[in-house]
C-alpha cells in the first residue's frame, strides 16, 4: 500500500467511525427517552428505580453476544453499564 492509498483508507475509515458515531448518538438518545415510561411503570408495580436482576439479564446478553467475537466483553459491559447510569439518571428526572 502506497501513501495515497493509505491516506485514502484512513480518511474512508474516519467518515465511517464519524456515520456510526452519529447513529450510536441518536441510538443512546432514543434509549434514553424511555426513561419515563420506564419509571412511570416502576411507580405502578413498586419496583425500586435499580433492578439487580435486570442487571444480571443485560450483563448475560452482552456475554453470550460477544463469546465468539474478537472484543473485550468486560469493556463492553462497562459501555452498557454506562448506558444504564444514564437511563438511572434520566429516570431521576421523573422522581
């Protein structure tokens, strides 16, 4: 591979990463905004706002998705982890 085709597929590789950043926004923003619905249903069955189990069901998901691919399931954990304080933070909101 010569320098111009190197650039080239830099430059292609970096307009991908920025699309798929843009959809993983607007994907974390469209979880987000079930933050009220989620807690307005908490409310009605008396749950408390963190569901352990539900925890352990999202961290078993992400485990059996990624066992045969080549990617950090504990670093991808922590991504939906993240996510879910994030959910936690919005379902605060509605308190």
């Amino acid at each position: 591979m010569d320098k111009i085709e190197a650039e080239n597929l830099l430059n292609n590789s970096r307009d991908k990463i920025d699309k798929i950043d843009n959809q993983i926004l607007d994907l974390i923003l469209e979880r987000t905004s079930l933050a009220e619905d989620i807690i307005t249903s908490k409310k009605a069955l008396n749950k408390d706002l963190f569901d352990p189990s539900r925890e352990e069901i999202i961290h078993n998901k992400i485990l059996d998705a990624v066992k045969d691919k080549e990617i950090n399931a504990e670093k991808v954990i922590k991504v939906f982890d993240l996510l879910a304080s994030i959910s936690k933070e919005e379902q605060e909101k509605y308190l």
